[in-house]
C-alpha cells in the first residue's frame, strides 16, 4: 500500500520512489507465523498452571498490549514486533479455545461449537 510504503518505508531520491526492503518484508511475514508457533506451545503451559480461564484473561491482555503498541507505532520495526506479539495471543487462542468450549458446552453441542471455530 502506498501510504503504509511512505510512512514506514525508505526515500530513494534516485528513484523519487519510498521502499521497504526484501528482508524487512520478509521479517514482517516470518515473525507473525513464529508467534503463532510460539503461543500454541506456551498455551499449554500457562493454562495448567493458571486455568483455561486464566489464560484466555492472559489472552486478552497480551491482545491489548500488541494493539496498543501497533496503534502507537512509528516505524515499520515498531510494526513488526507488534505483529509478533499480537500473533502469540492467537496461538494460544486456536490451542484453548476449542478445548475450554468442549468443556464447557453440552455434550450435544461439543462438535458444533468446536467446528464452529476452526
């Protein structure tokens, strides 16, 4: 997008064109999937020792701190790491949530609500 590529990108005066670089591009793909990797495997750690509960409240806060950082971000490293940060939350998420649903709902239900959320 070229708004995003002005903001955060760089000013090539040759070019009169703003870019960002093939391994800052490539850092803003990989590091949102690490998370994702990085959450789902701490989700069973934190829920055992703190609940299911405890941990979809864990969830939430991270959520609000990555958010938070990304709103208020002003550079595309700022960004980045937002992005990873967000990304650990919803490891978790896709780990505890079809579980804690399964528990909590009724046994008629369990395949609905868990089919529902993948």
């Amino acid at each position: 997008m070229p708004a995003f590529t002005k903001r955060y990108g760089k000013y090539n005066a040759a070019t009169d064109t703003y870019s960002i670089s093939a391994p800052l591009q490539s850092a803003g793909s990989f590091l949102p999937t690490a998370g994702l990797v990085i959450g789902a495997l701490l989700c069973f750690a934190i829920s055992d020792r703190i609940g299911r509960r405890g941990a979809m409240i864990a969830t939430s806060i991270m959520y609000l701190i990555a958010i938070i950082i990304e709103v208020t971000s002003n550079s595309y490293a700022q960004i980045v790491v937002s992005r990873f940060l967000n990304s650990i939350p919803q490891g978790m998420s896709a780990s505890l949530l079809p579980a804690y649903q399964s528990e909590c709902s009724p046994a008629s239900c369990h395949v609905a609500l868990v089919g529902l959320y993948t």
